[in-house]
C-alpha cells in the first residue's frame, strides 16, 4: 500500500482541483452530483454571501453570477453571453446618465438634433431675421411736383437734405400695413432730369401708378448721399432691386460728367497748350465721342457682378433700355461672348460694366480692362457669389477696387451688395469683407410673398407616384398659364421634360451644358405655343425676370430654405398674384410642415 504525507497530499489535491477547474472552463459545463466539488462551491462563494447576507433568489437571466456553476438554472452557462449582456446593461446606463431622461413618463427626452435628422438645415444655410438701419417713417407727407435741374445747386442740397428726413437711422420698426408709400414718388428723390425720363420710358413704362417700390425707397437717397459707405440691398424677389442700384449709379455718373472739365479744354503735357482738332468736323465728333475728360478707354466707373450669363444678358437690356434717355455707354463682359467683339467695345469709352466674375478677371489679367476708375461695385445674388465657387473671384476684384481707390489719393468709391436672402454663412463673409456696412432691408426678407397662395401636396394620396401627380396637377391649372417645374438634379429635368413631351406638353427645358439657353428663355418669356412649361433647374430660380409666370411647381422640394425662396419666387413679383404647388414625399415632411407653419404665422422662413 502506498502511503503519501501530509504536505504531498495537499498539493496532489490543490493541482487535483486546478486541474479541475481549467476543464470546467473549457467544458462549460458543471454537475453538482459530486459533495466534494460542492464543498469547494460553498467555500468560493461564503465570503461574498457572508457580505451580502441576503436570502436566495430563484436563478434568473439577471442575477447569474460571474462564476460557472454556482447557480445556472440549467446544465450549460455560456460565459461570452454573460459578458455581451453585462457590457450592454452598463452601457446602457451610463447613456441614460449621459441623456438625462426625465423620470416622468408623460414627457418625451428630447433627441438631438443631427444630419440624420429629417428637415435638418445646417446653420450656413438658416435665414434669420435682419432689421434695416433705415426706415421709412409713416407721417412724412413728400410734394410729388417737386423737380430737379441738370446740374447741382445749393436749393437742390437744401431739398435733399429735407428729402432725407424721410429716412430715419435706427428709428422705430413699422409694419408693412402702416407704410404709408403712395405720397413717395421718383421724383422726390433729387434724381436728375434725364433720369427720371429713362424712368418713365424705359422699363417702367407699362407700371401704372408709377411709384418707387419699399426696397427702392429706402435705397435710392441712401445711394445718393453717400460716397464713402457700403451699402447692402437686401429685400424679397419681385421687389426692383436691379433699379435700385441702378438708378443712383447713373445719377452720380452723370453728376461726375457735369463737374468734370470737358474734353476740348484738358490741356497738353507740357501745360501750355490747350488741345484743338483741326476741323470743326472732328471736333464735334471727338466732343460727341468723349463728352467729358472723366471717360475713358477701358475704365468703366462702376461695374456690376451677376453669377450667371442669363443674368449678365437681363441687367445690360434693363441699361440699355435706361441709356436710351441717360446717354451712358452699357457693356456686357461674360466667358462665352466673341473675345474679338469685346475687345472691340473696350476700345471705346465705357460708363458700366455687367459682368460675371470669371469674364471679367480674365479681361484684367489679359490687360484689356482696368479698374483704376472704378467707383462704384455692385455685387448682385451676393447669396451666390459669396459661395463657393465664386469667392475667391468676388473677393479678388473688391480687394482690386479698394486698392485703385487707395492709390489714387484714397479716393471715395462704394461698394453695393444686393441679395434676396442673406444665409448665415453669407452674412459673417459680409462682416469680414466689408465693415460697417449700412443694412437696407424690406419688411418681407426671408418670408413668404404676401400674394402668393401656397399649396402643399402630400404624394402618400399618389402612391408616391410624382408623374401621375404632375399631370393632375396640369390638369386642374390652365395649361395656358405660364408654368414653371423645378427639379433638384439635372438627369431628373431631363426626364421630367421628355415624359411631358410623350403627353403632348408644350414643355421646354432649361438646365446645365444647354447651349440655345437664351433662345430657349426668350421663348418662354414671350410665350410662344411651344414653350408654355419651363422645366428647370436651380439655374432659372435666381434673378431671371419672370413677372409673367402664373404659377410655379417644386417637383423635387428643395433641400434649404434659401432654394425654396428664390423658387417661389419666380411668381406674384412686382404686386401681380401667383400660386406655387409643393410635392411633399417622406424624407422632406418635416422641412415642409416647418415651412407651412411659418408661411401661417407670417414668420421668417427658417
């Protein structure tokens, strides 16, 4: 018989006893038939109940221990299960601390709002309310026979300065129903003579009662008496923005031509003598040519910026119509004119420049245009050309005005931003770029126009079936009237246009890498049987002049505000009434209930 002492017995039974709990580990598995394995259970687990001294609970999920095999309520416990739930319950938890959800089960924890969140809008694209430094007071009462004479006297500074009462800085808010602007006439205004003549002639002509819109109030003195501070125009679409700015431009440029010495009289290098023509023929034709010393070759005085050649092509026949009764010199500069032919124009006097701003950095690097006369910059859709795209363009020609300005004895020039919407994104550029600017702004900015009526269709009543919804909606509406479809995507228009045109449509479409683009817009602007839909992009939603549009449709809802306003837009413009129809489908529900609720409550659009 073999016999083991004491110390080689223990030690057998402590490796005996490791052994055995290394197999448990892999096995998984643990019978208690065995008292002496029990007794080793009841040891490994007295301290903990000895501290927690509590009675024992039937063997729940919830309560299995972290140990194998003390009370599993079946033959197997699966260690990794045990792990994965017991990490989740602590997650859990520290999320809810995180949170902090109410104890109250009648209130909602509200969720954070993110990117994935539906009707989400980033804060560069949030329209807040703007107020104007400018106001117009209501108990101004303005003489509409009050004229001007050609050239400035003290009698018309006296009486401009009476006229700028109308204007109070930083006065009481008004509402639009109290404005009271059929006493404000163009005339009141100290605009010259032949100004006022291209007014009545020119683009406002058909416009009965002839009288200067809110935004054109408020814009015009502040132009006018000032050289030094920059402006920023800012008012809904349809509201005469374009005049605006144009209109005192041309004032102050012919202001500068009668205080200018004429050309005949500049004299020669040398001082002495004074330069002749040696016929009266060349003379006149010289003085007709030039008219005054301050014109130049290829040195405009104020130029104008627009984002796209459409808008460049509208803002220079709205000149030209105005230069007919003004006599200024208008000039279109974009990327895609005959270079030759725009050379060629530079190479006489030119008054005003309208422009894009790759066109017209492209002129300045290639020494065929120079700016060091340039006083007056107007930025216009400053929403797009503060963007990307177009900045380092924008910025690149204001920091060229204000350095031709400074050279030249620092000079007086302006600087005109005008926008239908000023994102947040576009008001900080504008803090940064220009300091201290004197905000204009209408009572309507960033709201809905108040003779538009809105109609908002849900597409769960078409199955989701926007072509079916398209052509119900052509049916109810006058297929006569003018109508314009706005898709998001450019392959979206494209089928849009040919799914029409299979229904007999007179459907036409405008959107990118489109060459006949002005032929087509001249189409749908006179109306011709053919082109009585315009199916479009975000291309035609900026600036084109749409006056006779009846009725608008979002095929696609916009993704921000800012597109949702310059798209309904295009309709009720200049006090004429509109309707615009809305698609609502599930992923942009929330944008558009958010929207109804604001056009409700008349309330910024944000």
């Amino acid at each position: 018989m073999f016999f083991l002492s004491n110390s080689q017995f223990y030690i057998n039974l402590h490796i005996n006893s490791n052994l055995f709990i290394s197999s448990l580990c892999s096995k998984r598995t643990f019978h208690t038939s065995d008292k002496l394995l029990l007794y080793s259970k009841r040891a490994v687990f007295r301290k903990r109940n000895s501290i927690t001294q509590k009675t024992r609970q039937p063997p729940t999920k919830q309560t299995l221990p972290r140990y194998h095999g003390s009370n599993t309520p079946s033959g197997s416990f699966s260690v990794d299960r045990f792990k994965i739930n017991n990490n989740l319950k602590s997650l859990n938890s520290t999320r809810q601390q995180k949170r902090q959800i109410p104890t109250n089960k009648y209130i909602k924890p509200s969720i954070p709002v993110s990117k994935k969140t539906r009707g989400y809008i980033p804060a560069k694209f949030k329209l807040l309310p703007i107020e104007s430094d400018v106001k117009l007071t209501e108990n101004k009462q303005q003489n509409a026979s009050q004229t001007t004479k050609n050239d400035l006297s003290d009698k018309q500074k006296t009486s401009r300065q009476e006229n700028s009462e109308l204007l109070n800085l930083k006065g009481k808010s008004t509402k639009l129903d109290s404005l009271r602007l059929e006493h404000l006439t163009f005339e009141s205004m100290n605009l010259r003579q032949e100004v006022l003549e291209a007014i009545r002639q020119g683009p406002l002509k058909e416009v009965k009662p002839l009288r200067p819109t809110e935004i054109q109030a408020l814009t015009i003195p502040e132009i006018l008496n000032s050289e030094r501070q920059h402006i920023l125009c800012a008012a809904e679409t349809g509201s005469g923005k374009t005049l605006a700015y144009l209109l005192p431009i041309i004032n102050k440029i012919k202001d500068q031509e009668i205080k200018a010495p004429p050309f005949s009289s500049i004299s020669t290098i040398d001082g002495n003598e004074e330069l002749t023509s040696s016929s009266h023929e060349e003379k006149e034709s010289e003085q007709s040519l030039f008219k005054s010393s301050i014109r130049q070759l290829n040195r405009p005085r104020a130029i104008v910026l627009l984002p796209s050649r459409e808008l460049v092509e509208q803002v220079l026949s709205v000149s030209k119509h105005l230069s007919h009764f003004a006599k200024f010199r208008p000039i279109a500069i974009t990327s895609h004119k005959n270079r030759r032919f725009v050379r060629k124009t530079l190479l006489m006097p030119t008054d005003l420049v309208v422009a894009t701003p790759a066109g017209l950095i492209e002129y300045i690097e290639g020494k065929n245009i120079s700016l060091s006369e340039t006083r007056y910059l107007v930025i216009d859709e400053a929403d797009t050309m503060f963007n990307k795209g177009f900045d380092e363009d924008v910025s690149s020609i204001i920091e060229q005005v204000k350095r031709s300005n400074l050279t030249q004895d620092n000079r007086p020039f302006q600087v005109i931003v005008v926008t239908a919407t000023l994102p947040k994104s576009v008001n900080e550029m504008l803090s940064k770029e220009l300091p201290f600017m004197k905000r204009l702004t209408s009572h309507s900015l960033h709201k809905s126009l108040p003779n538009l009526s809105h109609n908002f269709i849900d597409l769960k009543q078409f199955n989701y079936n926007k072509l079916e919804a398209i052509i119900q909606i052509l049916k109810t509406y006058s297929t006569s009237a003018s109508t314009m479809i706005f898709c998001n995507r450019k392959l979206t228009a494209e089928r849009l246009e040919a799914f029409l045109h299979s229904k007999s449509l007179p459907v036409i479409g405008l959107y990118g890498d489109i060459d006949d683009r002005t032929t087509k817009l001249e189409s749908f602007r006179n109306q011709e049987p053919h082109a009585k839909i315009l199916v479009c992009t975000d291309l035609a939603s900026r600036g084109f002049d749409t006056t006779f549009v009846d009725h608008v449709i979002l095929f696609d809802f916009p993704t921000t505000v800012v597109d949702f306003l310059h798209r309904v837009g295009r309709t009720a413009r200049a006090g004429k009434r509109g309707k615009a129809t809305y698609f609502v489908s599930k992923k942009n529900r929330e944008l558009a209930e958010r929207i109804k609720r604001n056009i409700r409550d008349r309330r910024v659009l944000s």
